[in-house]
C-alpha cells in the first residue's frame, strides 16, 4: 500500500451565504487549497477527485455533480465521482480518494465537500435531516434527527450520570474555541447560564445543543507521500484511515450509548497508523449535538464508555487542556454544511499540523498526530482519520 | 497494486417490478451473487461495499442507502458507501471497489448498483434523466436526455453518412440477443422496418432507439486475486479498470461525436490491462440511445472515428459476429436500471467467460479477454473495465 499525504487545504467561511452557489462554494474552496500549496503545482496533475454532498437531490444538480464542479474550476478531464454517507459524505469522501492514492492508481487526487443547505431550509431542511434516518422505520414513524439524539442523551444520563450542564460545557467549549477561527459560523461565546437555558428542541435538547444550518465547502489534495516534499516542505501525512457502517435504524442497535460504526473506524484507523488514542495530540470530532461529542470521547478511546463527562469537568478537551477536540469550533459552532464536514476537519488538522493556524490563541502547539471523525445520521457510517505532521 | 478479481455475481431480472422496493431488489441480487461462489463463503468476511444509485434522492431514503441496504442482508457494520455518478454510479462503485482491494486495504469487497426507476417515472422520470445533464445549461434551456443524444446523432450522420437505418441495426441487434437472456425486460425480436418506424421521440430517434425505464439491481463479489482461488475454481480477473468525466454540457466539448471521457478511460484500463482493443474478444457498451453504441465503437478503438456503421453493416457484433456487442441486450432490451447498469454488465461478463450463460445459443465460445463500458448523462463521465477469465 502506498502512503498518504496531505499537500494542500482549502475551504470557504461557513455560513449562510443567499448570494453563493454550490459552484462558487466549491471553487472557493478549491484556489484556497491551490494557494496552501508551497511549491508550484500544475493543477492539471490533478488525476482524480472524489466530492461528498448531500443535498444534490434537490433540483440545482441531480446527477454528476463532481464533474460539473471539476469542470468549473478548469479540470473537466479528471475521474470525478460524487460520494453520499450523509453527513459523513465528506469523510467517505477523504477516505475513499485516500484508498485511490493507497492503491498506486494517482499520484494526486483531490477530496472534497460541498453543501447548500440554505436551499433545502425550513420545512425541507428537517425533512432532509431526518432521512438520514431510517426512513421505514424512523422519519415515517415521526422521529427528527435531533429527537433521535435526544434518546441516546436521554439514555447516557440514564446510564451514566450525565447532567443537563454536561451537555452545555461541549456548547460552551467549541463556541468559545470558534471565537478565533476565521473560518467559523458563529464566533460568539455563549455562557454556561445561556446554554441551559435556550430554546426548547428534544428533550433533553435546546438549540444550543444542535449544530446550526450551514452553506460551506472544504477542499483537501492527497499526494502519494513518496513525492509530496516535491509540492511542499511540510506535508502532513494521513497515517491511518478508518470507515465503516451500522444499522440506520437505532432500535436494531445493542447500544445508543455507542456508536459501533465510529468504534470500528477508529480500531481501523488506529491499527492501520500504528499508535493508540493516548497518542493523539487534538481531534476534531462530530458534534451535530452535544452529545454525540460526548458519545465520541468513549467510542474514540479517548476515555472509559461511560466517563467522557469527566473529561469535560476537567477541562482535558479545552483548547488548553492535554487533549484539545474541536478547536475549530466543531459542527456546533464553526457550523456543519453536510457534505464538507468531513474535508472541513481535515483542513482544520493541516493548518494546525503546520503551525498555521493563524490566531496564535488558537494555534495548537507541539501536537504530533491528530485525529478526525466523522459521523453520518445518527451513527449509520462513521469515518476516522489518523494524522502526523510531516516537517519532523 | 495488488491484484483484482471477480468471484460472485448476481442480479434481478430487470423490469418493472411495482411490488418491490430497493431492499428487495438488492437482496435478490445479494442472494444470487452469494450462490455463484462455487466454495463456502462466510458473508460475514466481506468488509467494504460500494452501491451506486442515482434516485435516491427521491425519498424512500434520501442518505446513507448503502448501509441501510447491507444492513437489509445482515452485514450491517461493512464500510458501506452510495457512488453516485448517474447512469455511471454503478461503473464507478465497482471501480472504486477494485481500488480499495487494490490498495491492499481489504479482501472481499462489494460492488453494486440498484435503481427503482418506476418510482421516478412518468413527468418525474423524464425530469430525473434530464438533469444528469447540467442544469444550468442544458435542462433550464428545455433539452431531453433524449435531445441531447439526438444532436449527437444528427452531427454524425452529417459528417460521417451514418444512416437512419444504422440506427435501427442497433435496436434490432440488442433486441434480438436480449431474446436468450433470462434476465432481460425485453425478450422480443423486432424487425428493422419496426425500428425504423416507431413513435418520434427526438429526431432521428424514435421510441426503438431509447433505452427504457426499467428496475433492477445487480451485486458483483471482488476479491485480492491471490486469494480469488480460495472461494472459486473460476475466477474472472478484473485487469484494468478506468474512469474519466467531461463537461456535462455538450456545448462545452471539442466534439460531439465521440465521448472523451470514454477515451480517457479506455486508455486506462487498456494500459492497465496491457491489452488493447484488438484484444478484447466481446464487450457490454452503454447504448441508452442507440447512437451511443456507435459512439462506443469508435472511442473504444473497435473502429476507426467515423467508421462504426460499418461494423453494423458487416455483422462484426453481432453475438456470433467476430466481436459480440452487447450479448445480454443491452441498455436497449436488457434494459437500464440507472445505477445497477454498470455492475450488471460485469454480471454478463462474469457468466460468459465461466461458460455459464445458460441459453447455449447466448453463450460466447472461447474467449479470453472481454471489456464494459458504463457512461453517465450524455457522456459527463464513464468507466471502462477489462476482464481475463481465470480458468486457463
């Protein structure tokens, strides 16, 4: 198997953008990652290019939406496919343009995500959500996206302890964290008082615990690691790559205090690099909702199932703390545009890898490896990635 | 790279099937696949699965259709993923199944396709086609699927002297091979003075030169070739496989009377099959409209650019011709069930060169090297794929 690197980063602010298209998202995002690039590089070189979205079901693009967006930025010719997981299209995505490098086929090959969410919004945008879902057995039973995640806090608080402020302090971490990032939806802090105290959604949700309707795109460019000091001086290599899936349904599930499918990634990932969760330094993790961060911390190995509360008492997953996650802002406050969450994190991890996260307050300092995770639905796929810095 | 290898494959008839959903379409075609594996196989070994559909989008379960359906045949925690490249998504899922076994990342890995297209059908259908076209400029402007099929057939006949009559050759040809072919919609000769004469859809075509609306999956197994033999005394190798996309709107190409994305393509796979065209002894080519097959002639090197008719005229491919075209019937009278046509072709492949097509009238004698052929829209994308039988 040939190895992985990552050579250029590129994505849009999220947000809500009325006057974007998907095809000004994504070529955004795309000269952002041909910038990021330090030595020249022909685009042309470009061989492949695999783009997670969700939403192209909805009328602006039925069908072939990679090679239209390839097409735009001056790269007809390339072998462009669309990816679909849901919420985790863009980790499908990077996973899967990263096993087209691993098998020797490219030598560059693009990942990416697009979403317009401000066009399936309102009533449609639920709607949307919510068939991420079982649609047999859960949206036409009347289930939301957001009442699914609200059983499995429903049942970690159960099970466990968790308390209402718990799921708050992920709310008030990543918001806080998003302050510095240019990058991000919503650069506001929330206070603990607030988070509490917002509007109902699910019980035990509030709309602080739900990650934000967002339009955004995000645009990676994975090298064969032989040739990528060819392109820079400081690639960041992809040592391990993890997917897999579960039942959509969570009745059929043994737990929903777990998510298998992020479990199964993350041995995958784990094994495939080499190293365990102590050794990772930061992650950017999936929190559509507050609790599925929490869900994380257990299913990523960074603590005991059951445990990840603590973690947030003792401030481990702070940006100054000894396991800094989501200091990007996370879904909840740098905002969740489906299809590029995926990607989004990746160019979160490549900027902070190389000591160009910008704002010194947010820079993460002498990290080593990162992780990133990526969930669809409510746990139907999950996708985990295992980075090292590679200007060691 | 490591070696890659067919050891199961299975379909639905295609048709039109108003008591069946994409659940049981694609367990059908799971079934059957699993007992074309001559030797004990544990499904629970299987690990990776890439579905291409294109509809569904339309709401019977708009994310994450893959896990959903693998967790419908009881392997739920597979790396399962939706390819989606329209009437390609199943020619790109089984190519990017044979890159992740060729990574060397795993061993038995899924390719498949399904598609309900009776439940796209009718104003809605025609809408769906229409914009695996690019929306902004071809379906707002007021073109067809049809239409755009239809100027490429005009351009050709006016450089090159194809004849309506050509046309026909081609529907009369599938027709009459689809016939033999158990799983075919079409089981019905017609005669040329039928095909001449049908219904106008879009001139020169009439309804005998379109593929129809159609349902069906199909389920091929891939396999590290170094294993292959473990599970089956006849493996089908998969020597080459490749992809390739183009603008999707026609106005934006250098030519409308040949698909570059094919030509990319092809020249892919040959290299990597270390054949070329005169090599392959039949092949399965994407003939949604019957000037797609001749289209396919030329870009696959069957035939000098302009030259296709006279292969039609000559009965070179016919199923007792020199170089067999399309011996299942084809898109034409096999029928297309848009993201399963990909995959099904590798099904036809994979019976002819075992010997097993049934009907001893339908099977090819003596072949050794055979090739598919998947385009999506009018050419936006396609994949090619060259195939060695494995009992010599």
């Amino acid at each position: 198997m040939e190895g992985v690197a990552i050579i250029g980063a590129g994505q849009t602010r999220y947000g809500d953008f009325p006057n974007k298209g998907v095809k000004e998202l994504f070529a955004e995002a795309y000269l952002e990652m041909l910038q990021s690039v330090d030595q020249s590089l022909d685009p042309q070189m470009i061989q492949a290019a695999y783009i997670g979205c969700l939403s192209a079901g909805s009328g602006f693009q039925l069908g072939q939406l990679a090679p239209l967006l390839m097409g735009h930025v001056g790269l007809p010719n390339v072998n462009a496919v669309r990816i679909e997981n849901a919420c985790a299209s863009g980790g499908f995505a990077l996973y899967n343009a990263a096993c087209a490098v691993a098998s020797g086929k490219f030598d560059l090959v693009v990942a990416a995500g697009v979403e317009k969410m401000r066009d399936v919004s309102s009533s449609k945008g639920r709607y949307w959500l919510g068939v991420s879902g079982d649609t047999e057995y859960e949206r036409l039973a009347g289930s939301t996206f957001a009442g699914i995640y609200a059983l499995m806090a429903a049942r970690y608080m159960h099970e466990y302890g968790l308390k209402r402020e718990h799921l708050s302090m992920v709310a008030v971490k990543n918001h806080k964290h998003a302050v510095a990032n240019p990058k991000a939806q919503f650069r506001k802090e929330i206070t603990i008082e607030q988070a509490m105290n917002g509007v109902p959604v699910a019980h035990p949700f509030n709309v602080w615990d739900c990650s934000p309707t967002t339009d955004g795109a995000a645009v990676v460019l994975l090298c064969n690691a032989k040739i990528a000091r060819n392109f820079t001086s400081k690639p960041v290599y992809l040592k391990g790559f993890g997917a897999a899936s579960d039942y959509l349904a969570i009745h059929d599930r043994n737990s929903i205090t777990r998510l298998a499918a992020t479990r199964k990634a993350a041995a995958e990932a784990y094994k495939q690099a080499g190293i365990g969760p102590g050794d990772v330094n930061f992650a950017e993790v999936h929190d559509c909702f507050t609790i599925a961060e929490i869900l994380a911390y257990g299913d990523l190995g960074f603590c005991e199932e059951g445990r990840a509360h603590y973690l947030l008492e003792e401030g481990v997953t702070q940006l100054n703390g000894k396991l800094p996650v989501n200091s990007s802002g996370g879904l909840k406050a740098k905002g969740h545009p489906i299809g590029a969450t995926g990607c989004g994190m990746a160019c979160e991890i490549f900027k902070q890898l190389r000591d160009e996260a910008k704002e010194p307050s947010r820079q993460i300092k002498n990290a080593r490896f990162a992780l990133s995770h990526n969930v669809g639905g409510s746990g139907g796929t999950a996708a985990v990635f295992i980075y090292q810095r590679g200007d060691e």
